[in-house]
C-alpha cells in the first residue's frame, strides 16, 4: 500500500503548480463530479508527473527523463521538464490524439511516435531509457506517480463533511490514479467502496482484476485512449487495484459518447472519452450506489471530434 503520509508529503510538493478543481453536485443524479479537466495540462496527470520529477535526484534529472504517453501523462512530465529545465523525450502511440501532442512539443519536450498502441509506445520508451541511461518515468508503475495521483483525493476530502459516504466512479487503465485515490481514503471508515470504469474495446486492468491474465485482450480503437493499452508485467498498481477496488466494470463506446455529450450539454464541460467513463457508468444505469463521487480526470479531446460527437448525440440526451 502507497503510505497515507506519500499523499499529503506529494500534496505539499506539487501545491505551488497545480490547480484545486471544482467539484459540484448534481441533485437530479446525486452525483457529485470532480473536474480535473480543469487541471493544468488539462488532465489529472499533471499531479503524478509533478511530484515524481520534483522527487528525483540531481543526478536523475540531469541525464534527462523518457516516459510513454498517450498523451496526457506526456504533458504532464512535459511541464515538469519545462518548469525545472530537464530535458523530457516523450514515446507516443502513432495515432495519439493531436492536440495532446502539440501540447508536449509546445512545452519543449521531443516526441518520438511509435507504429500501434500504448503498450508499443512503453515498451519502445523503456528499451531507449535503458540503452541511453536515462530516467524512465512511468505513468502509473511508480510509487511517487501513484502519490501525486492521490492528491485528488485527498483534495476531495478536505472538501465534504468528515464520516460522509459515497461509493467512488475512477477511471482506470493502468491504474494509477485509482491506486492513490485508494491510499487516499484507506484510513476513513467505513472504506468507501471504489469501482474502476474503463472502455470494453481495451479492458486489459478488468481481464487481469478478474482473470488474472491480460493474454488475448482486444486493443481496439477507443475514445478513451487514455486508458487503452496492456498493463506493464509486474506493475506495482495490480496488487494495488485487486486489495482495494471493489469492482471494475465496462463501457461501451457508444456510452462514453453519450457522456462525453452530455457533459457539455449537462454541465458546459468539456471532457475527453477517458474522462467521461464514470458519467458513462452512470447514464448507462450500470451503477445504481448513490451517492457516488464522479472523477472527470481530463478534457484533452480533439475539437473536431468533441463537436462531431455533440452534434450527433444532442438528441439522445
């Protein structure tokens, strides 16, 4: 288990160069929705890459810093290179969502696209990290990542009444966020139940949370890129996720367009597909707990793409 003092020591760290989101109540739904699209970078990831890099030694910085992306991560680790002058190399998925791209070269980071998905992508950055001797900073298979993740939790907490239950909607792909949302609420009792949602089209954390093997896993196109991809062997956030989350579900792609529409016509907020996927779970009646706390952990969403979708969903909602 990530310690509960990693949490607040992370929460202190990254304090002066994040943002504290909104968080609102929707009282036809009893939802309560954090919005991290709101975040720096647009995205929760900000958090993790932040206080990873601020924990690395002299020596780690100075040799330079490689990670993989789909883009969120990479922004995030982009920003930290930029804010203390470290040169960042960031390995995307070929078909990576372009305006997260051009987010992490316009921060001074050099992208280097590699044929097929994220886990091409992180295998690829890994392999370079080692033949070049340079730091590899995972996005989710790193104790200090998992930490500066937990600090969404920890920032909703200090927000509601001591002893209030809800269960908790967290999107999940290699599981980090939901790892150090868990660190976060461990010690509160009862522990809230957590339920992990992810896309159905790459649902590798669901086959290993239920099946123990990731072998055979469809990796197919999805909206929510952000969590698509096979998990790294041995990460430390599967024991993680298989101790502390009660439930992994799935959604479909049709579900995460239809949230990602109704949150801009619901709410004015615009939400990339990773993003959207607890709003998803709960328009699809596929959680019926309520209350339940909604984690809207990105925004990064190609415009055409946002505005394609909303025009063609405007009249299911």
């Amino acid at each position: 288990m990530i310690p509960g003092e990693w949490i607040e020591q992370a929460d202190a760290r990254i304090n002066p160069y994040i943002l504290r989101t909104p968080l609102t109540y929707d009282t036809v739904r009893n939802i309560y929705l954090k919005w991290d699209n709101h975040q720096v970078t647009g995205s929760f990831k900000a958090r993790g890459a932040l206080n990873k890099v601020i924990t690395l030694e002299a020596w780690e910085r100075e040799a330079g810093i490689v990670t993989a992306s789909a883009g969120n991560h990479g922004q995030g680790v982009a920003l930290a290179g930029k804010l203390f002058a470290v040169p960042v190399t960031v390995f995307v998925p070929q078909q990576a969502v372009a305006t997260k791209v051009q987010a992490i070269e316009q921060m001074g980071a050099q992208v280097e696209f590699v044929s097929g998905g994220y886990h091409e992508a992180e295998n690829a950055g890994i392999h370079f990290a080692t033949e070049t001797q340079k730091t590899w900073v995972s996005a989710y298979n790193d104790g200090q990542v998992i930490s500066g993740q937990g600090t969404l939790g920890l920032e909703i907490l200090n927000e509601l009444p001591a002893g209030f239950e809800m269960v908790w909607l967290v999107p999940v792909g290699g599981g980090g966020l939901i790892s150090g949302l868990a660190a976060a609420i461990s010690r509160l009792s009862p522990r809230p139940r957590l339920i992990g949602v992810q896309s159905e089209a790459s649902a590798f954390m669901h086959a290993i949370y239920y099946h123990d093997t990731q072998e055979g896993v469809p990796d197919l196109p999805t909206l929510a890129d952000g969590l698509a991809g096979a998990v790294e062997i041995n990460a430390v956030t599967v024991p993680l996720v298989r101790k502390y989350v009660n439930e992994i579900i799935l959604v479909s792609e049709e579900e995460i367009a239809c949230a990602i529409a109704f949150a801009w016509q619901t709410y004015g907020e615009k939400v990339e597909g990773s993003g959207a996927v607890g709003i998803a779970a709960i328009l699809a009646g596929k959680v019926k707990e309520k209350p339940a706390m909604v984690i809207i952990s990105g925004g990064n969403i190609q415009p055409e793409m946002h505005e394609e979708i909303c025009r063609r969903y405007t009249r299911r909602i």
